[in-house]
C-alpha cells in the first residue's frame, strides 16, 4: 500500500544546508542579537518574527554575510557536499556564492535592482556574473523567468523605475532565482506593498520556494505572512530567539508570554 | 527482524497518556487544563469517534494529533512505514512529512490561500503526498462533483464561497491524498443532507482502503453510520 509513494530519499536529505550556532551581534554595549543557532534543511523556509528592533534584521544581516558577527559560527553546505564555515572563506569565495547559490530580496526593490537599467539587464546581469556570454541565451533565459513572476515580456527593455511596487518586487525576485540559488534570504519581501499586491506575490514566491525546492530565511513583521510560506517560526525579542518550533504549533500554540501577545494583537478580517 | 515490520493487525496511531495544560499569560498565567492520560489506539480501517460535550477537549486533541498544538505530557504514535514516530516529540521537519505522507486532516474551517482556485487547492494537497500533477487534478475534480460543488466555481478562489461551499472544499482536500491516518474535525457540521451522505460514502470508502480515523461529529446519524468506536473524552477531563 505505501511502496509506491515513499519519497525519493533526495526530497528529504538528512544534512542541513545552513548550520548556525552561537550567533550575536553586539554594537558597542547595544544588543544587535544573542546566541542564536539553528540548522536549516533543503526546502525548508524558516521564518523569523519579531517587532522593530528585535534583532530580526541584524540576524539576516549577519546570516547573509553583510554583517560581521561578534560570535558565533554559520557552516553552509557547498554545492560539493562539503560544510564550510561562511566567516572563513574568502572575499572572492563569499561573493562567488552570494552572486550563484545565495539570493537576498530586500524590502525596497531599490536595493536589489539597478533602476537605471532594463528589466531584461537586471536579470541577464546575475547570469553574466556567473559566466553566461551568449546574448541570445541570456535575452531568453531573462524572457522565460520575467513570465515566472508574472511581468509581461513587452516589458523586458523597460527600466523597474517604470514598474510599479509590485512589479519590481516581483522583478527582483526573478533577478534573484535566475541562478538557481538553493539558499534565498527575505527581509520583508512583502512590506511596501498594497494588501492585494501582497497576496499575489505570497501566492507567486508559494509557488517558486515548492517548485525549486529552495530554502529560505525571511523575515517578517506579518504573522499572516509566516503562516503562508513558512514551515517554521522563530519568534525573536530583544535580540534573543524565545520560542521556535513548526510555525501552526507556534501560533496556534503559543508558549511564551510575548508570543501569546504577538499572536493575540493580530487583527481578525 | 519481525518485530521491525508491521503486522496488519498493528494499529496505526497510538495515544499514550497524553496530557495538555494551557497556560494563558495575558491572563495572569492562568492555567486551563484540557485533557490527562488520554490512551486509545486505531487500527487501519477503523474509525474512531471523540465523544463528549463541547469544550470536553475533543478538537484538542485532534490538533495535538496533528501537531498544532503541543502535548505537553505522553506519546503519540504514529506508523511510517516499519518505524513508529513519536509525533509529541519529533522535530518539525518531521511532522511535516508526517503530514505530507501519513496523516490528513480535516479542520473545521477552510484557511484560505489568496489567489488561489478550489480546484488547485484541493489538487495541490494530492500533489504534496506525491501524485503526479494529472491523476492529482482528475482526483480533486472527481471529489469536489461527488460533493456537489457547482462547476463553475471550482475555477474560483474559495475566498468569497459560503461557509458550506468552503467546508466542502476542505473535505475535498483532506480526502484526495490516501493518508494512512485521518483526521476529521467536525466536517459535516455545515452541510445539508445529501452532502452529510456524500461525506459518510467518503469514510466508508476510506475505511474500506485501509485507513484509521479519527473524527469528531455533531450529527448522531453521522456517528452511528461511520463509527467503529466511541471514544468519550469527559473520560480524561484534566482536574482544574
């Protein structure tokens, strides 16, 4: 009876992608974050929750290599098996896997995209950075994911100064996964937008995350948010994770106090 | 050797003692105890029925099942294949392919996905628990026409259905996949007659394929026609 749908051991591998463990950030005396380790499994899309100045945006930043950590350690599986430690690489090996195997989408589509430069450039641009040369190649590899993100191929020699929020947070995306990265960091992907623009990209980047199997770390305010995308929660407050688990069992179940808060300040529609 | 494999008499869900407390911090740590030492067992192709009055703890106890909610005290068994997994205790990645694989779940109400149409609602479910994308598709239209959900809203996001319409996309979901373990939570509450009647079909046929379930049910005709057990929940009422 069950033979025929066991999962191809691949679906689930045993070895986490991203192994984080002791991790803080201290800016002078200030508390940027403390303590803070996980592991991270392919296909996995952890969330991290919190209020302004939890600590949430500084453990992406420090996670994602923009920010030096003060402690702690973060190993990355390598495309080769290998798990390396991320601080220890270096400056050409960081930005080799943060321009191939790692994507970051930013809140404001601005820090993510050239303006100036067409939508077919902003996405041919990663893929040149990995090598690509071929003209044709690449036009047509930037056509095929402008229509994954829904923005119609009229618009590849517009410029993302013409699109609206929505559109170039989807642009940015697709800039993003054209190098099949395995590993995307989200800071507020959804934050800027109107509340329907917000459902379509949920729905859109839903979509991506299952079909790629990526793994992801995004972070956001929006309880509504995490329970859509995210397999499991880390609720974040001053800086410290204070409860993490699978994300219906953390909110349908909160344990902490600042959690129950959190959870009992949503507004119901 | 033998003991690793499972004999088909073995259940397919264990409960031992399990046990759950809320602790309500806004309200000064109160503590609402729900259920203690809840033990029974379910055999594949049967059903069980939570009984008791409202508020006995019976959908608590579904989610604990689940996994939504936490178990604060005992084990929960569940079979995956020739190993038993203590879902009380496994990590989350864990119960998410308990969930994928094994256990289905019917809530009480939808939870609806923006955008998305009731029929690739119901046939995303499929396709989770490994149906290629046609067979996942053919599945989810044969149930939502056997819960007579109109056609011309299967193309629609469940979002603006009424409470019945939605309650029946739900069905549909929970019963596409085959899961060895289902959960059903009230799942007739808002339908008419001729649904209530599609929806004990259902069970029958599940039951007939092998699965163990467990239900809660308003309507007492439902319960005698789909019952293999009752299982009253007052049983294990928590001491306050």
């Amino acid at each position: 009876m069950s033979a025929a749908r066991e999962l191809p051991a691949a679906e689930m591998p045993e070895l986490p992608l991203l192994s984080v463990d002791g991790l803080s950030k201290f800016y002078g005396a200030r508390l940027g974050c403390i303590d803070v380790g996980f592991d991270l499994y392919p296909g996995e899309v952890l969330a991290i929750v919190g209020e302004s100045g939890s600590g949430k945006s500084t453990l992406l930043s420090l996670l994602s290599g923009r920010l030096a950590p003060s402690a702690g350690r973060i190993r990355y599986r390598m495309r080769d098996g290998e798990l390396r430690n991320v601080l220890g690489l270096t400056e050409a090996e960081r930005r080799l896997l943060m321009r191939t195997d790692w994507g970051f989408v930013h809140q404001d589509p601005a820090q993510g995209l050239r303006m100036a430069v067409s939508a077919g450039a902003n996405v041919g641009e990663r893929l040149m950075a990995v090598g690509q040369r071929h003209y044709g190649d690449i036009r047509a590899t930037a056509t095929d994911w402008l229509g994954r993100v829904e923005i119609d191929s009229d618009r590849i020699d517009d410029a993302p100064r013409a699109f609206s929020g929505g559109m170039r947070q989807r642009l940015q995306i697709a800039r993003n996964l054209v190098t099949h990265p395995r590993l995307v960091f989200m800071d507020e992907p959804t934050g800027g937008l109107d509340v329907s623009v917000q459902a379509r990209l949920l729905d859109l980047l839903r979509g991506l995350v299952d079909d790629l199997g990526l793994s992801v770390v995004i972070v956001t305010h929006d309880l509504a948010v995490a329970r859509l995308i995210s397999h499991r929660l880390m609720v974040m407050r001053q800086g410290r994770v204070i409860e993490a688990g699978l994300t219906d069992q953390v909110l349908d179940d909160p344990r902490e106090p600042y959690t129950q808060l959190l959870v009992s300040s949503v507004l119901q529609v | 050797m033998a003991a690793a494999h499972a004999s088909p008499a073995a259940p397919a869900l264990v409960l031992d003692r399990i046990g759950k407390t809320f602790t309500m911090h806004l309200q000064g740590g109160a503590r609402l105890p729900v259920v203690r030492d809840v033990s029974f067992s379910v055999a594949p192709g049967e059903c069980v029925v939570l009984g008791g009055p409202s508020g006995a703890g019976k959908s608590s106890v579904l989610k604990m099942i689940y996994g939504n909610y936490r178990c604060d005290q005992g084990a929960i068994l569940v079979r995956d294949g020739s190993e038993l997994v203590d879902a009380a205790a496994a990590e989350p990645r864990r119960i998410i392919r308990l969930r994928r694989q094994r256990v289905g779940y019917v809530s009480q109400f939808l939870r609806v996905i923006p955008r998305v149409s009731a029929l690739a609602v119901v046939a995303q479910a499929a396709v989770a628990f490994g149906l290629p994308e046609g067979l996942a598709g053919a599945r989810a239209r044969d149930l939502l026409a056997r819960l007579n959900l109109p056609e011309r809203l299967w193309s629609l996001p469940p979002a603006t259905f009424s409470g019945g319409e939605q309650q029946r996309v739900n069905i549909a979901r929970g019963f596409v996949a085959t899961h060895d373990i289902l959960l059903l939570d009230e799942p007739t509450a808002s339908l008419d007659a001729k649904n209530r009647a599609a929806v004990v079909d259902l069970i029958h046929e599940r039951k007939r394929a092998g699965s163990a379930i467990v239900g809660i049910f308003h309507d007492d005709d439902v319960r005698e026609r789909v019952a293999d057990r009752i299982v009253d929940i007052t049983r294990f009422a928590a001491a306050a």
